[in-house]
C-alpha cells in the first residue's frame, strides 16, 4: 500500500521524508519518488527500493517535500506511474484510487491536458490545476476537486504559489499530522514521524491541512479547526503494526477493508464490469495454487461448478509435471498472493507454451505471474506481512466468487434478478464481516490450546474451508491438525478420535448439511470435543457440540468467507497461547521462488 511522507521545517526536507518513508517500507511497494523546492518545485523518482532514490537524491536540499512509495494499482510499477506527479503548478502524491478517474481524465483532456502517467493521480493533478487557473482560490480549489473524486485517498499537494505550505486531505486512506520542533510533517503513519517527534494529529474526512511553520486544519466551511494532539507511547515496530500485537492479527482486521477493495472495482461500474469477461468459449477450467491459494481455488471449483461449469484444481508443484488435458477451450486460472511462486509460475510458462488462454489471479502488482498471464486480476489485498496469510486468501476467494458469478450468468445459469439479489448484500457485508470479526473465541482457543492433534470436518465446500483453516491451525501453531471429508473419516483415522480430541465440523451447505451432522454425531459418539460452524438457517438445539459458532446466512457466494474468519482467529489465538513466533512460523517463507 502507498506511503506518504510530507514535511515542512528548518531542517533537510529530503532527508527527514528519505527516513519517513523508510519506516513505511513494511506497507509494501515498488517505486518512490520525492519532490523538493529548488527555485522550483522538481521531482525525482525510481524503479523499485528506496536505495535506488537515495542514490539520486544525495546531496539535494531543501525545506520542503513530499515523497512517496507507490504500491502499484493503475498502472505497472515503472518511473513515468511513480509520484509525484506534476501538472501545470500541482505536484502531488495520492494513497488509495480515484475509481471515476476514467471519466474525469476524458473530461481534462478535452480541456487541453495531456497526460505521461497511467496513473490515477495525475489526472488529480490535473483536476486542481484545471480549477485553480479559473480561481486561485487553493483551498477552494481543493473542496472543488474533492467533491468530484469518487473512491478513497489521501493526498499530499504542493503548489507552485506557495512554496512555504503543504497542503493534505483524506478519505478512506489513513493521514496523520506530526507536529515537531520548528517541523511539520504529514504522514500515512505514525512510524514515519518517530524518529523526529510523537506528537500527531489524526486527519478526519472533509478536513483539509495545510502545513508551514504552522498546522492548520480547516473543516469544509474552511475554519480552523480545534485538533487534539495525540501522544504516541510505543517503538517504531508497535507503531507498524497499528496497534496489533502481530501482523496476522492486524491483516485479519483488514479484511472489511480488503472486501470492499477486491470487489468494488467490479460492482462500481454496474454489471457490465462485472461481466465483462467472456467464458462462453470455455467448457473446462484448471484451477492451479500452492498453499492457501490453492485452498482458495476449491472454493472457488464449489461455486464456479454451481453454475454448470466443469472445474479441476491442482497442486502447482503436481500439475507442472503431470499431462494436460487441456484444449482451446480451457481456461487455466493461476492463484498466487506473491505472483512469484516458482511452481505456479511454471505451470503458467507450460499451459502458455501450448496456447492455452491464461488468467492470474494476484495481489502484488506487476509480480511475473501477473505480466505473463494473458489477463490478470488483482485482488488488492495490499501488503501482507505475516507468513501466515490471512487477507490475501481472503480476496482470492472474493474475486473467485465474482468470477462465478460472471461465469453463471454468461452460460445463462444464473438470471439478471438472481445476480441482482445476491450483489445486493455487498455493500453491507463489510460490517458482517467485522460482526463476526468481533466474535468472542477465546474460551474456544484455551480450551483447545494444548492438544496436539485436531480435526476438521466437512463435505464438497465445506470440507475445503476446513482445509484452510487445518492448514491455517496447523502452520503457525505445529498442532498436528488433519481435516477430512466428513464421510470420509469412518474409512480412514476415526480411530484417532479419542475423548476431548478437538473436532471442527463446518456446516453451511444445505444441501448436505445432514450428511455431515450424522457424521458429527460419530465423532461425538467416539468422544471428540465438537466446535461447530454453522450458519444461522441451519442451526438447531444440537445436542452434539461442545462450542458453536453460528454465522450469518448471506448467501452461497458469501459464506465461506465469514466462515474462514472463526478459523483464522482461532488459529491465531492458539499460537499465541502456545508462544509460537506467529508471524515467521519455522521453516516456511512468505514468497517461495524456488521449487
Ligand atoms: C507459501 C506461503 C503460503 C502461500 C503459498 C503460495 O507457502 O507460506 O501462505 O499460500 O506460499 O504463495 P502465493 O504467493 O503463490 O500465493
């Protein structure tokens, strides 16, 4: 995710923005640019880490600045897309996306501009210096601009006219204030400012900063507003982690977040944007990941196959060497958080070699899974630190839902109306997903906590819940966890289930929710300690469970994801009572690029 870093004072701009963005570095990104005042406002940018801008910068001084790490979205990840961007007398820098920036950029070029960027947030520039040559008039100016923008920011601006202020404004992308000695700065977060003061102010939206020697905070009727001055307590890698005592439990907590991001790009435009593959040509799909990406792609052959639609999903490491059943009218969709995994990777390079139409489905912008693939589809969960993931497969399965969807609606499977009905709950789902965020599973997670096997249970969609969730327990927490298809157990370890063995059974499909209750009552019957997941139009007064965890019932294409929430923090809170180093589980990489 983007890092801002503005800073106005008696010392070296550009040093103190070098270090600010430097403590922003675990946001992730591919690209930095600085901009300082002399005589001018000028702007140097480079291609990857930030040591390849220091190298440009040594030596420059000023008073004034604003630098950037851009995580790329509209656009790869080359010099001309990073910011800051300037147009006419605006230099600006932008976290979030303009998701109208489309129409707005037709509308400025009919003006007149002309862009170098693919990016979004030169045409913001653009936009500012369009109304600020009709009015010169800066804080208007900005109000103006921002009443067009639709989707989320923060922005960091520097005008030509004002070489002693920065100006700044926020929605939906975090902004604080750091106030110093004799130095102001901006920031998208706390870590940025440390090394220099703990002194902030939290930005609200419809505030618009402007910072000199002096803060100023103005409300929309531009009157300066009152702001409390926050004091932060804690070190720089606390700061990092907002608060959360490790990154896997922060990245759970983004996953509202990380909903509306994924799939907002597809609803904003209406279906047509959502639809706007075709998978008529197609009668097969090969699904192909590694690790929980390949856990994401048996949700997503449950729900695709809900709508007529053959799919098969394969281990990249076994599908790289096995024969391909393939033809000219297969689609192979490859899943990867990285985009870099060697296996996945190769399985790309062998289906491409024969002609066969590709489809990524990745977070990290630019990675070699999405430039090679013939289409890509980020999921824009943002940086994931934690080993462990958590958000990343949590948009994987997102996107794979929107896919069905498309994919039903294409082979007629699925009508105008029935698609209408089921996006109608997306715009509220984030709050259900922070509802069951805030669930209470710490009584479940002591209760379980020293074993050291577990199980989970579950048929077809179920039962590939349940193997994210054994793998999430398993990875960071050693328990030796097995998850089964429920009818499957009686003909393998039953004998394994011994009295208070933790069982999790998951039960949101309904067409085979008795099935698996039958089998919940055998494991019961051998003494299992049952912890139940099920959705609230299935629930009953058991007799069977030791704990239940009853979730909303939206619909097909929503329910997996809330049922992976309970498993994730679970998982979380087990490895921490067992004292595991959750975040860098032994022996296992974020990114594995090597076979
Ligand atoms: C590693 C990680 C897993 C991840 C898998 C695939 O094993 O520890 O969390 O699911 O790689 O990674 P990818 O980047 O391709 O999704």
């Amino acid at each position: 995710m983007c890092g801002i870093v503005g800073y106005v004072g008696n010392k070296n701009a550009v040093n103190s923005i070098m270090s600010g963005l430097k403590s922003l570095e675990y946001r992730g990104y591919d690209s930095a640019g600085i901009a300082y005042y002399d005589k001018e406002f000028k702007i140097i940018k480079a291609e990857g880490k930030l040591n390849n801008l220091e190298k440009k910068i040594n030596g420059l001084n000023s008073n004034i600045g604003i630098g950037h790490t851009r995580w790329a979205t509209h656009g790869k990840p080359t010099v001309e897309n990073a910011h800051p961007h300037k147009v006419g007398k605006f230099t600006i820098v932008h976290n979030g996306i303009i998701e109208n920036y489309d129409s707005l950029r037709k509308l400025l070029v009919s003006d007149g501009y002309t862009f170098k960027s693919e990016t979004d947030t030169e045409v913001v520039a653009a936009l500012l210096d369009k109304f600020y040559s009709e009015k010169a008039d800066i804080l208007k100016v900005i109000s103006e601009a921002r009443k067009l923008l639709i989707g989320s920011y923060a922005f960091g601006i520097l005008c030509d006219d004002y070489k002693d202020s920065l100006f700044a404004l926020r929605k939906d992308s975090p902004l604080i204030v750091g106030i110093g000695e004799n130095e102001n700065f901006i920031a998208s977060d706390v870590p940025a400012i440390l090394k220099y003061t703990n002194k902030y102010i939290l930005i609200d939206e419809g505030e618009i900063v402007e910072i000199s020697n002096k803060v100023k905070i103005y409300d929309e009727y531009f009157n300066i507003k009152e702001k409390e001055i926050l004091t932060f307590d804690g070190d720089l890698e606390s700061a990092e982690k907002g608060g959360y005592e490790h990154f896997m439990l922060k990245e759970i907590h983004e996953e509202p977040n990380v909903f509306k991001n994924s799939t907002i790009p597809f609803l904003k435009f209406g279906l047509e944007s959502l639809l706007s593959r075709d998978f008529s040509k197609y009668t097969s799909i090969d699904i192909v990941g590694c690790g929980s990406a390949y856990h994401a792609g048996l949700v997503g052959k449950s729900l695709i196959e809900s709508y007529g639609m053959r799919v098969n999903v394969y281990v990249a490491s076994e599908y790289r060497y096995q024969k391909l059943f393939t033809n000219k009218n297969s689609l192979v969709i490859l899943i990867s958080q990285s985009g870099e995994t060697a296996d996945t990777l190769a399985c790309l390079r062998k289906v491409k070699e024969k002609g066969i139409d590709t489809l990524g489905i990745v977070n990290v912008v630019g990675s070699s899974i999405a430039r090679e693939a013939d289409s890509t589809i980020y999921i824009k969960a943002g940086p994931e630190i934690s080993v462990a993931t958590t958000k990343a497969y949590f948009a994987q399965v997102a996107i794979l839902g929107l896919l069905a969807l498309n994919i039903g609606y294409s082979r007629e499977e699925l009508s105008e109306n029935q698609l209408e009905e089921i996006l109608k709950k997306y715009s509220t789902f984030p709050e259900i997903i922070e509802q069951v965020i805030n669930y209470e599973y710490s009584e479940i997670s002591n209760s379980i906590y020293n074993y050291e096997t577990c199980f989970f249970i579950g048929r077809l969609i179920d039962y590939s819940l349940c193997l994210e969730g054994c793998l999430k327990l398993k990875e960071i927490s050693y328990i030796n966890s097995i998850a089964y298809p429920a009818g499957e157990l009686k003909h393998g370890t039953i004998s394994l289930i011994e009295d208070d063995i933790p069982v999790f059974a998951v039960v949101t499909d309904k067409t085979i929710a008795d099935k698996t209750i039958s089998n919940i009552k055998e494991v019961k019957a051998r003494g299992a300690k049952v912890i139940l997941i099920i959705t609230e139009d299935l629930d009953d007064d058991f007799d069977f469970t030791d704990y239940k965890i009853v979730i909303p019932n939206v619909n097909k294409i929503l329910n997996p994801l809330l049922v992976t929430i309970p498993l994730q923090i679970i998982s979380y809170e087990v490895a921490k009572l067992r004292k595991c180093d959750i975040d860098k589980p032994k022996n296992l990489a974020k990114s594995v690029t090597v076979e």
